[in-house]
C-alpha cells in the first residue's frame, strides 16, 4: 500500500485508492471524504483506503453527504487509524482506536461503548449508591438489575408483622400479654379473650429466652383457659402455635377427644369445629357428622415428633362451598377430608387451651389467629418461615 502523508486539512482524492493517507500535525486537521453516490471512487464499494493519526493533534473525518459508520464523522487521536470502505451510498470502517462523534449504543439503556471500535464499556447508572447495607431492602427490576437499596430493619418480617398483614385476619391474640392480665388483648378485632384460672392470676405465664411470655396451660387444679365470642363459622382458617413437652390425655373421640388447643366445641352432632393435642397427636375437625383429621406425633420414618420442647405450628382450614378441611403442621398440608357444608356456629365462643368436652392443655400456646378465607398453602409455609426465623 502506497503512503501519502499529510500534516493539513486534505480531502481525499479518487487517487489514495488503496493507499495509507497518515496525517502528522500537532494542531487539530480534518480529513474530508468525497460524497460516495455518483463520485467517480464510489462505484461498486471498490474504493478502500486507511487512515492514521501520528500527530498530536485530533484527526476528524468527515465524509460529504453521506455518513461513516452511521454518524457524521469520527475523532482519530493521536497513533490510532481506521480502514475505510464504501458500498456507493456510505462509509463504513475497521476500526483500531478511534472515536466517535458520540458513543455507539450497545444495548440501549443497558450498557455504552466508550467509542466506535473501543472495548471499553461503561454501564448505566442505576441511582443505587455503592457500599455495604445491613439487613438490605432492595428493589429489582424485569432484567434482574437492582435499582434501590436501602438498610433494613433487622432482617426477616416478625410473625406479628406477618400475620397482621393478611387482608382476611378476623382475630389476633398473641397471647404475650403480662402477667395478671385479665384478658389476652385481640391486636385485630378488639375481640378480647377473657382468662380464666383455676388458682388465680399470677400462674399461667411462663417466659423463655428469646421468646418472652406465653400463656401456659397446666393439668389439674392448675387448669385454665381462655374465651371470646366466636367470630368465624362458614369458611376460615386457625392457626396457632403450641409447645409441649408431655403426652396428652386423650378418650378416642377423634377431635373432640383430646385437651383443646383451640376450640369451638358444643357436643356431638352439633355444627362445632375444634382443635386438640390427644396422646401426642395433633386432631382437627369438625362435627354433624363428626369428621376428624390427625397427625400423629412420629409419622413413618420417625421424621416428626410434636411433645419435644420445640414449638410447632398447626394451621386448620375450612370451605364452606365444598366442605373441604385441611391440616398444615409446621407449614406442611398434612392432611384433608369433606366435611358437612352447614355454618358451624353451634358454640357461641371460641375457647383457647381447653375446650367443653377435652381437657385443658398442658403446654404453651401463642399466636392464635382467625382467618375469613382459607389460607393458601403459600402463605401458610410463609407464617412458618416467619415464626421459625423468630424463635417460634
């Protein structure tokens, strides 16, 4: 390839066909191109040529009506060069290091080349400023890229604060009241449980670490309870969290045979539901005609044990439309049976750790919630989640 030098402005000529056309000045020069469409060297894209910048100053090529790589021209600092060709309409280059009007879009609004032919490349700006956050809550957008971060309040939402967001919760009694309290506060409804004891207001309580005050529920004389107007009938979920480390006593009745765990319970052949810990195993169901569903404590395996000192979550669905009753323990679907499709409403209230025909519970009993709809599986394994991270 031929070499013709240049250390001014020069346009290119039919002539540096096929030649290197190197430019040495140390102040700014343009290189101006020939309008390709009816020139004599833009016939049939036969017309290629280089260029290289050795000079200090900025090299601009400019092609005349017509583009070059689809911009209006390009910068060749100094020691960088392109090859340049036509097809007859435009230029277009094999680039080394040279740079363009404007930067070439990679993908648009994701990443930017710093300049035609450059491997640099630069992302676009999120708006979420860079460093470490704690327990963070971040927002992620369709393309999996964060863009918002801000510190948490201390990692994964409290049972409470799970609960009390479902759009269905009827009742709420945490059961964490002080005390002496004559009644266990309903956060939700205002539905407040009255406490009965057997041997006054100072037994009943019993704190843990980690955990604080929960109601406890003891055998004999020492017996108590809890109640509140019944408030859900038709279709509605329970759930309840519940510690023991004893068997229970337990008549063979199905659900109402055990000591209560939550109950609504009127007798049998009433419209009554209930839920009890019998022997070691978890019953629920509901009555006319009495239809009973039970997880025992050790399933095959012995993968399950519920009189362990460790607290367990057991949730009991109910449709009316179809008389579908469902058992979650620890966030798992256990069980399910149909039942009548009637209102159960038999029991004018709810009763918490004991029940009208089982005996009271000998353990602790928290969180105990009422529902209007029945849970989805998903929000139910999400309790769980929120419960286990919190102590529960």
């Amino acid at each position: 390839m031929w070499v013709n030098e240049q250390t001014a402005n020069y346009a290119i000529q039919p002539q540096d066909n096929k030649k290197l056309i190197v430019f040495n000045s140390a102040s700014a020069v343009t290189a101006t191109l020939p309008q390709p469409t009816g020139s004599p060297i833009g016939v049939g894209g036969t017309f290629v040529f280089a260029l290289a910048n050795i000079g200090s100053g900025a090299l601009t090529v400019s092609p005349t009506s017509a583009t070059i790589d689809g911009e209006s021209s390009i910068v060749l600092d100094e020691f960088q060069g392109i090859e340049v060709w036509t097809d007859g309409t435009n230029y277009f280059t094999i680039r080394g290091m040279g740079s363009g009007a404007s930067a070439i879009t990679a993908l648009t609004g994701d990443v930017t080349a710093t300049g035609p032919g450059s491997a640099a490349a630069t992302l676009a700006a999120s708006g979420v400023i860079a460093g470490s956050y704690t327990s963070a809550n971040i927002t992620v957008d369709a393309k999996g890229r964060v863009t918002a971060a801000s510190n948490g309040s201390g990692g994964a939402a409290s049972l409470p604060s799970v609960i009390l967001s479902e759009s269905s919760l009827v009742n709420y009694w945490e059961l964490n009241d002080a005390s002496g309290a004559t009644a266990f506060v309903d956060s939700k409804g205002g539905n407040n449980a009255t406490i009965t004891y057997s041997e006054g207001p100072t037994l009943g309580w019993v704190t843990i670490p980690s955990i604080g005050s929960c109601a406890e529920w003891t055998f004999g004389a020492t017996a108590g309870y809890a109640s509140a107007p019944l408030q859900v009938s038709t279709t509605f979920s329970v759930e309840l969290w519940f510690n023991a480390t004893t068997s229970q006593g337990y008549d063979g009745s199905g659900f109402r045979g055990g000591w209560g765990l939550v109950t609504a319970q009127e007798g049998s052949g009433y419209n009554d539901w209930a839920i009890a810990f019998g022997g070691t195993t978890i019953y629920a169901g509901v009555g006319n005609p009495d239809t009973t569903l039970s997880v025992p404590d050790t399933l095959p395996g012995g993968a399950i044990t519920f009189a362990d000192g460790h607290w367990h979550q057991v949730v009991f669905t109910r449709a009316q439309s179809t008389g579908l009753i469902q058992l979650y323990v620890d966030g798992n679907l256990m069980t399910s049976a149909t039942g009548n499709l009637n209102s159960l409403n038999a029991a004018s209230n709810l009763i918490i750790g004991s029940g009208t025909e089982s005996g009271a519970f000998a353990g602790l009993i928290a969180h105990v919630a009422t529902f209007n709809t029945v849970l989805s599986a998903a929000r139910i394994a999400a309790h769980y989640q929120a419960g286990s991270a919190s102590g529960r």
